[in-house]
C-alpha cells in the first residue's frame, strides 16, 4: 500500500494501474461501514483507492469541522489491513483555489431534507465529489467504480445525478447500511455520544424498526407512520421524519420497492441521520 500527498504523486501511483479500478471516498475516522465499502470495492476491482479528506465547503459555519475525528495513522492501518493500494490524502489548498468555480445541487432534490437543514451542504460535497472522482479517473482506468453508503441516501441520490449530468465515466455502486449489534448505524460522528446520549439515539433506528412493522402490517399511510416514529423519537430533537420516493419527492402512501424513510435529530450536541429503503 502506498500513502500519497499530492495529485503529482496520486497520478504517478494511478498510471501504473493496469485493470478496474474501486475508488472510496472518506473523511476519515474509519469505522466498519467505510469497510464494508473498502471489502465490496476489493472483491470487484483490480486496484482500489481509499481517499482521506475532511473537506471543508461542505461544513456549514458553526458545524463541526474543527472537532471532526481525525484519526490518520489508524485509518492508514485500516486501509493496509482491507488491502488498499493507494490512499490518497490531500490538503484543502491543494484541492481548492482562492476563487473557485461553483457547483450547485439541483434546485429540488437538493434543498429538501438535508439540503433544508444544511443550505450549501450539498453544493459543497458534489464540488469535493466531483473533483475527486476526476482525479482517479484521470489515467482513464479500463472500469472505474465509486462506492458510496446508503445511509446518506440524498447524497448518494445527487452524486448519481452529477454523474449523469456531467457523464462522468463512473459507475456508482451503492452499498447498504452497517449497524452496530444494538442497531445505531455507524457513523464517524457516533464517538461524540456519551453512554446516555447512545442509548437515546437508538431511537432512530427504532423508529425505523417501527416503521417497518407498520408496512408489514399493510399499513401504508404516510401519516399514520410517521406520527407512531414520532412517538418513538420523543427522547430526540427531531429534525424531520420523512417518507419519501427514489426520486425524493413527497408521497402519501408507501410503496414497495420505490420508498425511503428518513430521521434526522440530534441527540445532545450530536447530529445524527438514518433511513431504510423500502
């Protein structure tokens, strides 16, 4: 495995490459949910890139940047042990110029739920997304494939869309959700939680638990649902609960195969996402 600090150094590393090619972006903090994209992007592809990046356009002013886990010499560990060949960890100036071309999340998919709660969010994680995925790309593999988690199920909606947009030469492979064994799904920023706040956050994944009981039971009004999460949710500053289809567009009743649920809230100073796919 080698460790690279510079585009030159990426491209050098890259150009030997002789097959596909499994690209994972991170910011890091490695847990077993980026390994489970780390395993899928091994088993499928020749080579395999593992990207080390805190990127600041997507941190709203006030949000956690500075106080973002950084755990590099474990996350380099991680890699070697999954069998990475490359990590690539840039700084902000490298990818970044002063005065900087903009991309804009789309003006409906990508200002609704997350985007509502995090204006600017978005265009700040589809510019670092981009830009990334340009650079693997860069020695034009013979297949290239980004993985990406189902857990930030809208990010991973806009990043397909960029793709198609941009008909960038990527295939994108979404990845399903890992959980802990009491059901909170990983999450970099669950080391924030203390013992109490951990056990007030597994309201989310209750909630979603719930959710799908109802749906086994026929219970298919969108209402109805997401006023029994709320129910469970009463110990989480809720953000919102929302049922919505693959294209994130409002609807009234679940429908089977075309449906995610979404929860967001923050438990103490902690801000936490999760969603099932129906």
């Amino acid at each position: 495995m080698v460790t690279v600090n510079s585009i030159d150094e990426l491209f050098k590393e890259t150009e030997k490459f002789e097959g596909s090619v499994g690209f994972v972006p991170t910011m890091g903090a490695l847990h077993e949910g980026h390994l489970s994209l780390i395993r899928q992007a091994r088993e499928e592809s020749d080579f395999v890139v593992v990207s080390i990046f805190v990127n600041p356009t997507q941190f709203l002013e006030g949000e956690d940047l500075d106080a973002y886990p950084r755990r590099e010499e474990a996350d380099a560990k991680i890699c070697q042990l999954a069998g990475v060949d490359v990590i690539f960890m840039p700084t902000p100036e490298m990818m970044y110029e002063h005065d900087e071309l903009s991309i804009t999340a789309p003006a409906i998919r990508g200002f609704v739920l997350e985007g509502a709660s995090r204006p600017g969010h978005f265009d700040g994680m589809l510019q670092v997304v981009m830009k990334l995925l340009n650079l693997i790309a860069y020695n034009k593999p013979r297949e290239f494939r980004a993985y990406f988690g189902k857990k930030d199920a809208q990010q991973l909606a806009l990043i397909e869309q960029m793709v198609r947009n941009y008909f960038i030469n990527v295939e994108v492979v979404p990845c399903d959700i890992v959980r802990d064994s009491d059901g909170l799904a990983l999450s970099s920023r669950n080391l924030y939680l203390g013992k109490e706040e951990r056990q007030r956050a597994l309201s989310l994944s209750r909630s979603l638990k719930r959710a799908t009981e109802m749906v086994m039971k026929q219970e298919l009004n969108v209402q109805n649902i997401k006023d029994e999460m709320l129910k469970v949710l009463e110990e989480v500053e809720v953000e919102y609960v929302a049922l919505v289809n693959r294209h994130f567009e409002a609807i009234e009743e679940v429908e089977i195969g075309d449906t995610i649920i979404l929860v967001a809230g923050r438990v103490g100073k902690t801000r936490l996402i999760d969603n099932l796919w129906i």
